[in-house]
C-alpha cells in the first residue's frame, strides 16, 4: 500500500480543516473545555473528521467508524440516536459498507485476523444474559458458542484456539476452537478469579493478577509454573508487537492526598527495566505501540478529570513529547495506529452531557 504523501488533500475534501494552535495555552482557555494541537518543527500535521468515531484502520487510507444519528426524541422529549458502523475513505470521502452498528463486551481478533470471538450482554427480565459468538471475516459466517459466562476475558493462543477465562461463578477457564469445541482447563481456575489482564506474548501468557505482572509457559498449560516478574501494584500491560518490551501501568495512592499515582515503565519480558520512568500521572488510558514499534503513544491525566494530555515516545530516541492537551474527554479504549505507522487517530468526545453525541476524530501524520 503507497503511503500518504500528504494530509492536506483530506484536509480539503473533508469539510474539517487542520488545526494548529501555539504550545503555550492561557489558562482562561483551557479552563473553557478548548484543545490545544501541539505542533513542533513540523514534524507532524492533524486532520479533523467531525461526527464520527474512528475504531480502526483498515488501511493505510481507510479506518472504520461509528457514527450516531439523531433519528427523534422519546416520550420524555429526549434525543434518540441511531449507531452506524462503515468503511470512510480519508482521501476522497467516501463511504462504504454501512450497517447498524453493534456494541461488544468482549472484540478479540485472531493473530491472523481471520476470525473474531465476541460476547454481548444483556438483560432478560432480570438476569444477565450472555452470548459468544465466533464471527468469520473471510465469509462472514457467525458461530454460536455454548459459554454461558458473563464475565472474564479472551485472548487467542494461536489462530484456532480462544482460551476463555471466566468470571466468579462462570466455570472456570475453558479452551475454543474454530468448530465451537469447549474443552475445561481446570489446572488454570487457580488464576481465572484473580486476573485482571491476560496476553499472549510469545510462548507465554501473561497476566496480572493479586501478585503482579506474572506468566506461565505456553507449553505448561496443563500443569502451570508461575513465575511473577513484577511485583508491584500493576494496572495494566502493553507489550510491543514483537514482545521485547512490555509498557507497565503501576498504581498506588500519593502519601500526600487521595488523588492517585501512576507511572508508566518499560519492561523486558523477564520484568527487567528498559526504561524506570516514561510518565507519571493520575490516570493512563489507551496506550499503544505503532505496528513498527518506532512509537508508544498514550493518553494520560495530570488533574482527573480536568485534562487530558496524548504523548507520543519517540523509542529510538526514548524522547517524549506531548501533542495535544484537552479538556474534552478522549473517548474509546485505544489509539489507533495505520499499518504503515505513520497515521495515528483518536477520538474526542466534544458533547456536553450523557444525552447527545459529538464524536470528533483527529487523525495525526507523522513526518
């Protein structure tokens, strides 16, 4: 796929144009929910695309997108929306594949991208009722699966097979294939009630649990050896597409007040620092490595939950910089990265109350 030469004929198709403001913001207009898009020596360009919420990249010019229209009031003269989900052309616009949109709990792709296992939720009179489903991306075929948890995680161990760990009271962890076949792993329920995060990296499955960021080997999956490498309060782990470095979430409360502390670290699989100190901060969101693993970018809260601020860490120079800074929520649970790792967006959410929807996709190029 060529890459993008240039944002500026989006800039141009698209009714949003480039936003570019000065480093340095009074404080008036941050207090007044503005965004700042931080620009330095050029060395990246923004886009805006209004009304929607981008989920992913398809290509290198195509991302998904959610989009809500406003389709009347209810009885209590309130604004009902409508979700669509579609295929948006950055460069010339236009749209393709549009269909209602879906909501997943769970949105686990396989390695090879072929196969999708997903679980919904819902309410029946007064149970919580839960669905699995495998969905094939190559025909579009949709498999029921007999798991009847409501809660837990997926993570594919490889390109056929889901391990599913569930919840209190969901039976434990279980393996998946391609045909729906559920088969019990009971050497692992020691771990399931207590994980809080579980990926594959390499040959082994890591996790946090009560004791850390910890890992047992793929190949002793029926008689596990734990081995914890980080013992510290970890929230969360991100490792790099080829599993060399780990980003580490710690967490603990400030000795001085309530407000809490997190730091952002980098780890080699076996728990050894690469980097002690990336960030601090209250609150670390949607951090994500580019496909090529040249950058770690985040979303991080200094005063919860006044400002956000997005960070990108240049990794060959371990260099940090700040590239927007907002007091408008950035909405979803990632940013997303184009294959050719010179595109990366994210989602604004510019609505002022929980009963309308003013998405906002901003979308940076790197030079």
């Amino acid at each position: 796929m060529k890459q993008l030469v240039c944002l500026a004929v989006m800039a141009i198709l698209l009714s949003s144009c480039v936003t570019e403001k000065s480093q340095v913001a009074t404080k008036n207009a941050l207090e007044e929910n503005t965004d700042i898009v931080l620009d330095s020596s050029n060395s990246w360009t923004t886009s805006r695309l209004e009304g929607i919420h981008g989920t992913g990249w398809i290509s290198d010019h195509e991302i998904e997108f959610v989009q809500s229209v406003k389709v009347g009031t209810d009885e209590h003269h309130e604004p009902k929306y409508k979700d669509t989900m579609g295929i948006k052309d950055i460069i010339s616009g236009d749209v393709r594949g549009e269909k209602p949109g879906i909501s997943y709990d769970i949105y686990a792709v396989s390695p090879d991208g072929r196969h999708i296992y997903v679980k919904q939720n819902h309410m029946e009179d007064e149970n919580l009722v839960a669905e699995h489903r495998m969905i094939s991306r190559d025909g579009g075929e949709t498999m029921e699966i007999a798991n009847q948890a409501a809660a837990g995680s997926a993570v594919w161990l490889d390109n056929e097979h889901v391990l599913y760990m569930g919840g209190i009271g969901d039976g434990g962890v279980v393996q998946i294939d391609l045909q729906g076949k559920i088969t019990p792993m009971p050497a692992l329920n020691q771990f399931d009630t207590n994980v809080k995060q579980v990926t594959k990296i390499g040959e082994r499955l890591y996790f946090v649990g009560v004791v850390g960021l910890s890992y047992i080997e793929m190949s002793q999956l029926d008689n596990p050896v734990l081995h914890t490498i980080y013992d510290e309060n970890v929230n969360r782990f991100y490792p790099s597409p080829d599993g060399h470095q780990i980003a580490v979430v710690t967490t603990k409360f400030g000795s001085q007040s309530d407000r809490m502390k997190s730091e952002l670290l980098l780890l080699d699989p076996d728990g050894n620092p690469i980097v002690d100190h990336l960030e601090t901060g209250e609150y670390f969101y949607s951090i994500t490595w580019s496909l090529d693993q040249s950058k770690l970018t985040y979303v991080v809260t200094k005063h919860y939950p006044d400002k956000y601020e997005v960070h990108v860490v240049d990794m060959k120079r371990v260099e940090n910089k700040m590239i927007y800074k907002s007091g408008n929520q950035v909405a979803g649970s990632e940013l997303f990265w184009s294959p050719n790792s010179k595109l990366m967006m994210f989602t604004v959410d510019r609505s002022h109350s929980t009963l309308e929807s003013k998405p906002e996709t901003i979308i940076y190029k790197f030079n």
